[in-house]
C-alpha cells in the first residue's frame, strides 16, 4: 500500500471524492465520497477495497477505562 498522503492525492482526484473537512477545517488522509463516485459496482468496489485495505495497517484506537 501507498503511504498516505499520497493515496490521498490520488483518491480525491476521482469523482465524487474530496478531502474531509465536515469542521470546517480540511483533513488530510480522510475523504468523503458522494453518490456521483459510487455509480457502478466497480467504483464501489474500489472504494470498500482501499477501506479495507487500509484497516490492516491503521492503528487501534486507545480503549477506554470503564467508569
């Protein structure tokens, strides 16, 4: 797999796919693809395919104490 910021670059260049920015500040590593970039099965598949692919390396989060 690519390092991230630059499967970043390239992800947001398909359509429907821009970086994250629900803040109001832009997130770099993080999309947010709409309807017009999962219109064929194999757009889908692209998009499912790098999610998974990129949760074999992402790090766990920390777990919280339960209270």
């Amino acid at each position: 797999m690519q390092d991230r910021p630059s499967l970043h670059d390239q992800a947001i260049e398909k359509r429907g796919c821009r970086t994250m920015d629900f803040t109001k500040r832009p997130m770099s590593g993080y999309i947010q693809i709409d309807e017009t970039g999962l219109k064929t099965k194999k757009e889908f598949d692209y998009w499912i395919g790098l999610a998974l692919d990129y949760n074999s390396i992402a790090k766990a989060s920390k777990k919280r104490k339960k209270k």
